[in-house]
C-alpha cells in the first residue's frame, strides 16, 4: 500500500523498498469481515519517500499500522510521471495512462 501512496505523487515508477514494519494493535476480525486501510505519505524527498498505513477492523478500531520507507531517487523523471490535481481526479501534467 506504501508504493499505491507514492503512486498518488504522480511517480509512475515507486522506486525499491529500503524499510518495512508493521505493529498489530488489535484483532482484525474473522474471515469474511470487511476491513478499512488508509496509506498517505508522510514526507518526500529527492532519494526517499515515507509513507504510513493505518487497517481499521469492522467496529472502525485501529488493528494495524505500518510504515514503508522507499528509495525513489532513480525514479523520478520517469517520462509516465504525472501532475495530479488537488483533488487527484485530473491529470493536469503528462499522459493520462487510464484507458477503459
């Protein structure tokens, strides 16, 4: 989910993970039960990304959350980067590679 994060910058490559972790806070429920996750980065740079993932269990309680650290030095500049819109709906920048 961290590299769907960076994807949302507009990185069309998501460079290589440098670091991982996850800690379980609670259970997330039983086979069949839905679940809600949330990833958004938290800071990018020149060589690294950092992103941060939260899953909520069916009573909507924190049961998990991870961190993703990304080398993304080599990767921007890709010719299939894009600008994004503030709402992250339109390509503003760059081929719209959405095909139906």
């Amino acid at each position: 989910m961290g590299s769907l994060a960076v994807a949302t910058k507009g990185q069309f490559l998501t460079g290589v993970s440098v670091d991982i972790g996850t800690s379980f806070v609670k259970p997330g429920g039983r086979v069949g039960d839905e679940m809600r996750m949330s990833a958004v980065v938290v800071g990018i740079g020149k060589s690294l990304a950092y992103t941060r993932v939260e899953f909520f269990n069916a009573a909507g309680q924190l049961a998990a959350y991870g961190h993703h650290t990304k080398y993304v030095g080599k990767s921007a500049g890709h010719e299939n980067d894009v600008k994004f819109s503030e709402d992250g709906e339109t390509v503003l920048e760059g081929k719209d590679l959405d095909v139906d």
